[in-house]
C-alpha cells in the first residue's frame, strides 16, 4: 500500500515538472494579453486610404495567407505538391481585394518599406509575385511614403488590374441666373420669378 501511495505521489511529481515545463513560472497555460490594435499605424493608415480610394468597387481583406489565394495545378506529383505547399505555406499578403458582387479575388496589395527592414517586405518575395502571377492575380506593390492621395492610389490600382479609372469630374455649381440673358430668357426667368413669389 505504502509503495502504491509513493509511486502515485512520484507520478504527481513528475507530471507537475513536466507541465511546468510547458508553461509559465505561476503555472498559467495560457500566458496572454491582448494587444492594444491589430494593425501597426503604418498599416491601419494604409487601410484608411485603401477604403476611400477602392473601398467603392472592392472589398479590403488584410493579412491574408497566400495558401487561402493559391491552389496547386491538377496533375502535380505528390512530391512536387508538397514543396510548392511547404513553399507557400508561410508566406502572407498585407490586403487583399476582393470583388464586392462576385466576392473573386481581384488583387493582392503589399506594403514595402526600403527603410525600415523590420517593418514590411523590403525586398521583394520572387516566390510570392511568382504564384501570383502563375494564378493569374496581381501582386500590387506599394511603397510606404506620407502624401498618398486617394486618387492616386486607385488609379495605380485599376491601371495594375486592367482597367481604366474613371475622370474625376468636378461638381457643377448653378447660380440663380446667367450673367447673361437673352431677352427670351430674361421674360422666362421674370415669369419663374414672379410664379415663385406668388
């Protein structure tokens, strides 16, 4: 009974080392706080300008896997399967944009910052652009820089997906009247007047 109760208090012990191992001083498995936002500045004011120049025609997905864009071709040996999956496996894309009626994707957006290497992508992924283009989606490259225009950011946009952005047409302003009336216009505009005041 006695070496029953020692072998138990020996397995106690060891499966208490054992998990203590795996998780914090204080035995907590799930040593967690959340983080204050889930985009950097950089990111969430690259966002904000994304939704005003295309937020219109597409849908704004950020951080998203490659592997939930790409599939491999039917036809691929089990092999070659396996590394073009362990290849795109870990690799992300900052946004993602997707088309509001269809919900297909229509482009891939990442953010790069030849400054900052611990920021984004500073040099450009072969592999990723590579995919991209193999699946026939674009891979937009936008440099990180302060004065992006909303305008400029959807024209490079559609330019980069094929199409065509519509001219900024300015707001007409009407005044009550012309500088300049004919006499066939002044009687009518008199007439208008004198129906409105009536």
């Amino acid at each position: 009974m006695e070496f029953a109760l020692l072998l138990v208090f020996a397995l106690v012990a060891g499966a208490s080392i054992v998990i203590a191992k795996f998780t914090d001083v204080g035995g907590n498995p799930y040593p967690f706080n959340r983080k204050g936002s889930v985009f950097s500045t950089v990111e969430a004011t690259f966002l904000s300008l994304l939704e005003r120049a295309v937020g219109d025609k597409f849908k704004i997905v950020n951080r998203v896997k490659l592997i939930d864009l790409i599939e491999c071709k039917p036809g691929l040996s089990k092999k070659a399967r396996r590394a073009a999956l362990a290849k795109a496996k870990n690799k992300q894309l900052d946004y993602v944009l997707i088309d509001k009626n269809t919900l297909n994707i229509v482009a891939a957006v990442d953010l790069v910052n030849n400054s900052n290497k611990s920021g984004h992508k500073a040099q450009k992924d072969w592999f990723v652009t590579g995919a991209l283009e193999s699946a026939n989606i674009p891979h937009i490259r936008m440099k990180v820089k302060t004065g992006y225009k909303a305008n400029e950011v959807r024209s490079a946009i559609l330019y980069k997906i094929g199409q065509q952005p519509q001219p900024v047409r300015k707001p007409r302003t009407r005044t009550d009247k012309p500088a300049v009336l004919s006499p066939s216009q002044a009687k009518v505009h008199s007439t208008q007047t004198q129906l409105a005041e009536i």
